[in-house]
C-alpha cells in the first residue's frame, strides 16, 4: 500500500468539488506580464481606467474575459490574440484592440514575437468590478 501525506488528504478534503474532480479547471495565470495604471476616473458609478500593458517574448496574459468594454492600441510589438475557438487574431504596432465583454468571450493575449509588447488599454466598466476575470482555457485549444 502507498503511503498518503496527512497534507495531501487534508487538502482533498477541504478542496472545491471542482478542483477535486476536474485539475482543467484551473485558471491561467499571466506569466511576465506587467500593467500600470496611467489614469482613473469613477464618474456615476462607472470607472474609466487607462493601464500600460507589456507582453514580454514568450509572455501572456493568461485565459480571461472583461465585464466591460476594453479598447487599445498596440504601441510596439505584435500581440496575437487567442480566442475560445482556438482562432488568433494578430495586431502589429499601431494596431486598434477591441474585446467584447463577458463570459462568452474569453481570450489570450500572447507575445510571440522577440521584442516587448506595449499596448495602452482602456476599461470602461462598473465601478468596484475587476478589470478582468481569469478563466480556464476553452477545452480542446493546447494555447497555455
């Protein structure tokens, strides 16, 4: 019989059904990915927020969706983009970036390029929601 760490049963019992039954179910997490916040407004209950974004090579913003309207452009780099249908949108420098909102449009926003990705992103959302809701990736699409 192997032997069973009292952490590991105490973490399986205390996890989520979720994380239990099914590891996918993981977010991802955005991996050498920096924002700072340029400016920000809250103007009858909406928030108006301009971030800096860069996407170093290799780098990616992880699997997630916005609760509100998000535009920007891309200032140096090409960002590809990776949708729940595993499509890729590329945006080189100069490029608009438009997303819808909401749970039915998930994404990924990766550098695949040698050089930094710097974008200027703005959020036009209800105030005190976050900027964006980190989700697993769609089932079937390998983009991590």
């Amino acid at each position: 019989m192997k032997p069973v760490r009292w952490f590991a049963l105490v973490a399986a019992a205390t996890a989520p059904v979720a994380m239990v039954s099914s590891p996918a179910a993981f977010a991802t997490p955005a991996v050498n990915t920096e924002a700072v916040v340029i400016s920000q407004a809250t103007l009858d209950g909406v928030e108006y927020i301009t971030r800096a974004i860069t996407i170093q090579p290799g780098g990616s913003t992880g699997w997630h969706f916005h609760d509100g309207q998000v535009f920007g452009v891309v200032r140096a780099g090409t960002l590809t983009r990776t949708f729940a249908d595993c499509a890729d949108v590329v945006s080189p420098v100069g490029s608009a970036v438009t997303e819808e909102s909401g749970p039915d449009h998930i994404h990924n926003g990766r550098n695949l390029g040698p050089e930094p990705v710097m974008l200027w992103i703005d959020y036009i959302q209800p105030a005190g929601t976050p900027l964006s809701v980190d989700v697993p990736g769609p089932p079937g699409c390998p983009i991590v």
